[in-house]
C-alpha cells in the first residue's frame, strides 16, 4: 500500500479513516515566503497541521522543508493522492506522477461528487445556484419529506436578510466560541516571529487563535452555533452591526476550508437540530442553503469554469490595489464601513459574507480594481481563503468579471443600501443622501461613477435597465465623474 499524501486542507479523519497504511503530511515554508498572507491566516493553517501530525503520531511522515519536492524526495514508494484543491495543486501531483507511482483518489470534503455535477449540467443553459441547491437536497434528502421540502417551500429568503433590529447594537446571541491556544500555538508563534525577523512578511494582527484547528475544536464550535445561533442564523443574515461583528454566523467555513469538518455532517446536524429543537425553519433552511447550496456550488464551478476564469476582465478594470487597502490600513479611511471592515480584518482575518460582498468587493469594484489582485489579496488576507473558493467568489460573483457566469448582476450599491442594512452611517463623517460635495459618500458617488464607466458593458443586461435610466438622469454626473477621478483609490 503506498503513502497517502495529505494536503493542508485534508486534515479530518474522513480524509485518512480508509487508509491502514503510512501517511505523509508536508508543511512547505515556501508557501508562506512567496505571498504576503495575514499573520492569523498563516498562524491557523501551521496550527491545524501540526496538531494533526501530532495526533497521527507514527503513522505520519510529517515533513517541514522549503518545498514540497524537498519533502517528497525522503519518502520512497508508491505515493496515493486524494484530487487537490486547487488547480496549481493538481498540477503539481501531475508533474510528480511523471516520475514516481501516484495513485490519483476523487476528492473528499465535499457533500457531492463532480460526476454527480457533471450530470445536473448536462445540456443546461444557465447553471443557477438555486436549481442545484434543490437537486442537491433531493438527491442528499436534506430537510426533505419524501419528495417535498420540508414545510412546503425551497426558499426562505423572504422572511430571513432582513436589516439589523433598530437600536441594538448587537444581536443579542451569545458569542462564538473560542478555542483556547496551547503548546503547539506558541511554537507556531515563536516559529512566525522568527521568520519574520528574517523577512517573511505578513499583514493583520497576530492572534489569539480565534478558529479551530483540530476536529475536536471544530465539533465543539459546531455545537455551540447549533446551540446557541442557528436559531437566529436566517433572520439577520444580511445585516451588519458594527459592535457584533460575528452576528449569528457559524464560523465553519475555516475548518470547513481546512477539512477538520465534513460538510455532510454539517448538514446532518443541523437538520438534526431543527427536528429535535424546534428551531426556526427559515434559518436552518437559510445555513444549509449555504454549505449545501453555495459552497458546492462554488466548488464544483471552480473546475467546471476552466483554467482562464481566474484572469477572466470582462469589465476591463485596470488600476492597482491602493496600499492602504492592501495593507489592512483601517486608520487611512474616514469612511465608517471601510475602515470599520478593514479593521475587523486586520484583527480576526475574517468578516462575514456582507462586509465582503457589500463593503470590500463592492469597493474595488467601483474603484476599478484589477479582478486578479482582487482575488489575490482576498485570498491572502482571509482564514477561510483557498483557492477554489476565492476565484469564483470574487471573480464571479463579487467583481462580475466573468461577464454574468455566476451572478446576474454586478454587486455593488450606493450608500443607501448600506444605511439600510448597517448602523456604520450614523456615525460617519459622509452623508449616504450625497453624491457630490465634501460629504458625499464615496459609495454613493462611486455606484454611480461605476455606472457611468461600464455604461457600454452592461447596457445589454435587462436587469441594470433601471440603473442605467437613473443614471441618464442625474443633472450632476459631470461634477459627479470629476470628483470620483480626482478621488480615484484614494483613502476616503
Ligand atoms: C468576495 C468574497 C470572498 C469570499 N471568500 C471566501 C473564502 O475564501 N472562503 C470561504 O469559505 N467563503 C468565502 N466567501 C463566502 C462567505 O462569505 C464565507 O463562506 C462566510 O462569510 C464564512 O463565514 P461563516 O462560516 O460564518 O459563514 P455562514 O454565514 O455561517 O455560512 C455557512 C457556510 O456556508 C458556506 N458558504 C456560504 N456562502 C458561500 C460562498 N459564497 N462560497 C462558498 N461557501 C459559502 C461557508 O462554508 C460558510 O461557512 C466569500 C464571499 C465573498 C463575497
Ligand atoms: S455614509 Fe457612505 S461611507 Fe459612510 S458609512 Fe455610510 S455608506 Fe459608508
């Protein structure tokens, strides 16, 4: 039986349970040399591999070198791969297959295989996220009754996203759990501190560990939300509140990423938890919707969308990531749900899916920011960030340089949005009602000024009809466009 080669991101026992023979797990110094990643990032993803091997004990070759051809060439024999999660990564095993035995395995850590996507594409047209969420469901038989959804409908976006309750600073649900840091954590950070001093280079603040980083961790901060926030999960999904920045989100998506969690289980338990609590259906429909519905998804339109997606430009967006923002620089921004999200990001190295699409990824698209070092710099400076995840997400959905593959319309809106669903606007020095003066919001003006560059672009998509009309009636547009130019990606 050969060696079975886990990656850093197949750390849960279903990744290993199969296998009686030898393992070999890798830690590649170079990985964090080459990129410039938030310190907690990089700190989580050595924690969760180092824990493993120590629980693995003698069954695990556990390598730390420079590259991972360095590591590979002290194990003999046939080598066995579980598919990688990224293409870099396939590639990678490919080249290594030329030369040695290399058993290729399909992928785990998802609840659907690709042949099982493969075959829901068929010959569709449009591959929406909702016709394969439900084909998921009834195939999984996850809060179904016999072939219905259970309480008679697929969708309760309606009754959940709803803005944040007024005058209450935060949810009102107990905080996340967190897991306590250990010997392996300093070591983690005593090896940081020292490359750094040697000139390894990473933004964001250093801890406390804040996600799990074993399958333990992961299970007992599962219970917790089933327990103490799934009930709330649906209702203020989409809002944000600047004094909770964890809401009654899950926060499974970094040991989800990492695999100390296995999303069939995640699903299960939830639908468990539902039947035996009594929980609010639209928010136990609303999280499996997501781990079931978006993340495979995502996952599967990682490979089904081609090698080029990632470079994909449709809008031709041209202009370089500003240095404050790249840097996490909170301090630079007087724009409250800026400076507020970077500096969330700078501390935890996570905010949730609003901040991201809402605040960030609507931000860079109005700026006109390049989709690559957009993804790049998502990628790098979140917990949860790996590749397959990161390049549809942003490329498709948060800056629409696909064109409309993933998302029928671009993502991005004024500040009125935002008054709505955040409590940043009352205490910002911008008025969301102003597009043009020393107060107007620059997400106000940049919605439009975004519009008025992509004009050409998106006049053929019926859904921005209505914007473009509004657009056509603004008497300030030219004052409008000078002032958005001269601000550029200036720090608001
Ligand atoms: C620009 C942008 C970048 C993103 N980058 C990532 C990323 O690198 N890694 C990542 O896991 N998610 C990413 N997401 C999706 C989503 O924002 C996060 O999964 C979520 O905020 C993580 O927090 P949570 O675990 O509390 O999620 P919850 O709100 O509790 O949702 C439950 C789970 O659903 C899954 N999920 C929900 N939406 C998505 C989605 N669009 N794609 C994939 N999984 C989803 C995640 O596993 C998540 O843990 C991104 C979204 C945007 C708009
Ligand atoms: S006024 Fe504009 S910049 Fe200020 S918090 Fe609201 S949306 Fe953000």
């Amino acid at each position: 039986m050969g060696t079975r080669w886990i990656f850093g991101d197949q750390l849960g026992p279903h990744f290993t349970d199969d296998h009686d023979g030898p393992l070999l797990l890798v830690e590649s110094r170079a990985v964090l040399r080459r990129r410039r990643f938030h310190r907690q990032k990089a700190h989580l993803v050595l924690s969760a591999m180092r824990h493993r091997a120590r629980e693995l004990g003698d069954r695990v070759t556990f390598v730390q070198a420079e590259t991972y051809r360095e590591a590979l060439d002290r194990v003999e024999g046939p080598l066995e791969v579980l598919q990688p999660t990224s293409r870099a990564a396939v590639r990678f095993v490919e080249a290594v297959a030329e030369e040695r035995e290399v058993v290729k395995l399909p992928a785990r850590g998802y609840v659907t295989s690709r042949e099982e996507f493969g075959r829901w594409v068929g010959g569709r047209g449009r591959l929406l996220m909702e016709d394969y969420y439900r084909d998921a469901r009834r195939r999984t038989g996850i809060l179904m009754d016999g072939d219905e959804p259970v309480g008679g409908r697929w969708n309760f976006d309606a009754v959940n996203r709803e803005p944040p309750p007024r005058g209450s600073t935060t949810l009102g649900v107990p905080e996340p759990w967190w897991p306590e840091e250990d010997d392996v954590d300093e070591e983690v950070r005593r090896d940081l501190d020292a490359w750094q001093a040697d000139g390894m280079r990473f933004h964001g603040d250093d801890g406390p560990r804040r996600f799990p980083a074993t399958s333990r961790e992961a299970d007992t901060a599962l219970d917790d939300f089933l327990e103490n926030r799934l009930d709330a999960f649906g209702t203020y999904e989409d809002a944000v509140l600047a004094a909770d920045p964890w809401m009654a989100h899950s926060l499974v998506s970094a040991p989800l990423n990492l695999g100390l969690l296995d999303p069939a289980v995640v699903v299960a338990r939830a639908e468990e938890a539902w039947r035996a609590d009594d929980l609010r259906l639209a928010s136990v429909e609303g999280f499996v919707r997501q781990v079931l519905g978006w993340r495979e998804y995502v996952w599967h339109l990682y490979w089904h969308l081609g090698e080029d997606y990632r470079t994909a430009n449709k809008l031709n967006q041209r202009r370089s990531l500003p240095d404050w923002f790249a840097d996490l620089d909170a301090d630079a921004a007087d724009a409250a749900c800026l400076s507020h999200t970077l500096a969330d990001l700078r501390a935890h190295g996570w905010v949730h899916h609003i901040p991201r699409l809402m605040i960030l990824g609507s931000y860079a698209l109005q700026r006109g920011w390049k989709p690559t070092e957009v993804t790049d710099w998502f990628h790098r400076a979140f917990v949860d960030g790996y590749d397959w995840v990161m390049v549809p997400n942003v490329i498709g959905m948060s800056q629409h340089a696909d064109g409309g593959v993933l998302a029928t319309k671009p993502y991005t809106s004024g500040g009125a949005y935002l008054d709505k669903m955040t409590d940043y606007c009352g205490g910002c020095r911008f008025d969301p009602r102003k597009r043009v003066g020393e107060d107007a919001c620059p997400f106000t003006a940049g919605y439009w000024w975004f519009l008025d560059r992509q004009r050409e672009r998106l006049g053929g998509n019926h859904r921005m009809r209505q914007a473009l009309a509004g657009l056509d009636r603004l008497q300030d547009l030219d004052a409008l466009v000078a002032q958005e130019d001269q601000r550029g990606s200036r720090a608001p």
